[in-house]
C-alpha cells in the first residue's frame, strides 16, 4: 500500500511541476509596448513547447515554457516575419518580432537572410534584442553568420534601414 501511495504521490508532484498546457494559442491584448500588435487577421500555431529558450528570470520552477507563432495574413512589413510569444501557465514571459533582411548572402549551404529579433521581456521589462549578421569570407565568395546581442536602438536603426523607414 506504502509504494503506491508513494508512485501516486510521484504523479501528483511530476503534473504540478509542469505549466498547463492549452489547446490553442495564448490571447494577447495590445500590449503597447512597441512591438507588432496582433489582429484579427493573423494566423496562430501553439507549442507546447517553446522553439526559443527564455532566458529572463522568471522561475519556472523546472516548468516547460509554451509559445505561440503569430503569422500576418497579409504582408505586415516587408522585413516582418512573425511574432513568437513564449509563456508559462498564463504568465506572459517574452514577446519577441523577428524580421529577416531584404537581402540574402550566400553561404555554404545556399542563400540565406540576416535576422533581427526585437524581444521584450514582460517579468523583467526590459529588452533583449539580437542580431544574426553575415561576414564576409576573405577567402571565398561566402558569408558566415554571427549572432550579437545589441541595444533597442541599434535593433530599430537596422529595422529602418531595411524597410526604408516605412514601419
């Protein structure tokens, strides 16, 4: 009887330890932060678990970390790619627009975009924002990719240059 109020037990403890999972995308109101805000018109797929790592403080205690990818239907900006929501339970941790450059640079593997991501983190109201850039090869006709943490401004001085200003 010990053992299996023992493995009942365990049960109990491993389902607390995990954040609810949902059947569909988490709701966002506009949260006026400066990001892309989220229509009616775009598209959502949910994850139970998150593509990106959260790197904020926020302790999950052990939890996985859900998103969500949002999808204009219509073209939004040149640049703007989608929108990733990363969220535990229904704290909003991280939201974050990635946007890949008009132009392409050719790598080893075939062409590829630079990509910036503009993230804001809700738990610590701060932003966190990186830029994948292409290096040039001395050696050869190919570029490398570099990944940097940069500042906000930096992040929309580049967002301007590629979209010409038209955000």
């Amino acid at each position: 009887m010990k053992q299996k109020t023992f493995a009942l037990l365990a049960v109990i403890l491993i389902c607390n330890s995990s954040c609810y999972r949902r059947n569909s995308c988490l709701l966002l109101e506009n949260t006026n932060i400066g990001l892309s805000a989220i229509t009616d018109t775009w598209s959502c797929q949910h994850n139970d678990y998150s593509w990106a790592p959260y790197d904020g403080n926020f302790d999950v205690q052990g939890k996985i970390i859900s998103s969500d990818i949002w999808t204009p239907q219509k073209n939004h900006s040149i640049a703007f790619q989608y929108k990733q929501i990363l969220y535990c339970d229904s704290t909003l941790l991280e939201e974050d627009d990635v946007y890949f450059s008009p132009y392409t640079f050719k790598t080893i593997d075939g062409n590829r975009h630079e990509i910036l991501s503009v993230g804001y983190d809700h738990h610590e109201k701060t932003w966190r924002c990186t830029y994948e850039c292409a290096i040039e090869d001395n050696n050869g006709p190919f570029y490398g990719f570099c990944t940097y943490s940069i500042e906000k401004d930096k992040a929309d001085s580049i967002l301007n240059m590629w979209t010409d200003g038209k955000r």
